[in-house]
C-alpha cells in the first residue's frame, strides 16, 4: 500500500466534469479520479483554507466522529470497476467504512489522515509522466503537474473503465 497526496482539484473543459489529482508521496504515478461538484467545492475549500460560515456536510461529519470520541487513522482508495472508484475510511476498532473516494479524500484532508491506495490498484490506473517531455529538466512538480494537465485535456473517464 502507498501514501498519496493531493494534489489538486482541477475542472476539465468541455465536459465541466471536476477531476482530483493524487500522486504517490514517494513515487511518480498519479491518479485521477472524476469527482462530482459538490465533493470537488469541499476538496478545494479545504486545500485553499476557506472556512464557510456553517459547517459543510465533510466538517458535520468529521465534527460527528470526533464527538463519539473516535478519530480518522486513515484513508483507502481500494478499487476500480467499470470506471468508477472505491474507497473505505479506517477508524479505530471498527470494521472499515465504505465510501466513495472524492467524500473520502475530503474528510482526509479535514482531519489530517493519510491516505493511501493499494499497490494492485496503482499498477492498474497509475499514470507516469515521461521525464522525456520535462522541459524543466526535472526541476520542479509544477512543470510536472502541467504536464500532467496537458494529458488529462485529452483523456476522457472512458479510458479508465476498460483497465
């Protein structure tokens, strides 16, 4: 299993369809995963450190678990099948909760916790950019990211669903 990070949200053009970009801590392969609006507003929110004036439904939650004494060890993005992610939310002395993991992801970044995916699934769906087309001679993560974002403006979630 591999830790990940955020890395962004992103709206891809023309579909309008929002995409969360993870990549490995230590490693190169990212995975996109397309996110719905709502779960891409409470990803960003939180990345940029907006606070809205009343809780969003990840920050109930969160508040929710904490009160029940309990906290967040960490997240899993777990799977693939037809083109659509799965993820599940580990607390202490319970069996993991199912989620999907643009919800996942949101709360991660709310409490802290890692998240993770597991190494199967990255060999399945993680993508590396080619060093060849770093015309920053790999000096930097934002020449990389671009990249990336170049790839995803020709890729559609069709692409993924067969793999």
């Amino acid at each position: 299993m591999r830790e990940l990070n955020v890395v962004g949200v992103r709206v891809e053009l023309p579909a309008n369809q929002p995409i969360v970009l993870l990549t490995e801590s230590e490693g190169e392969r990212y995975v996109p995963i397309w996110i719905g609006s709502v779960e891409a507003t409470a990803i960003a929110y939180e990345q940029q450190g907006i606070k809205p004036p009343r809780p969003m439904t990840h920050d109930l939650l969160v508040n929710v678990v904490a009160a029940l004494g309990s906290n967040l060890e960490r997240v899993r993005i777990t799977g693939m099948k037809d083109g659509l992610y799965f993820a599940e939310l580990d607390f202490p002395g319970v069996d993991p909760v199912s989620a999907r993991p643009s919800d996942a992801i949101a709360i991660a970044l709310r409490t802290g916790a890692p998240i993770f995916a597991d190494d199967d699934l990255l060999d399945e769906v993680g993508i590396t950019i080619d060093e060849a087309t770093n015309t920053n001679n790999g000096e930097g993560s934002e020449d990389e990211v671009e990249k990336f974002r170049e790839f995803l403006d020709n890729v559609s979630p069709d692409d993924f669903a067969g793999s």
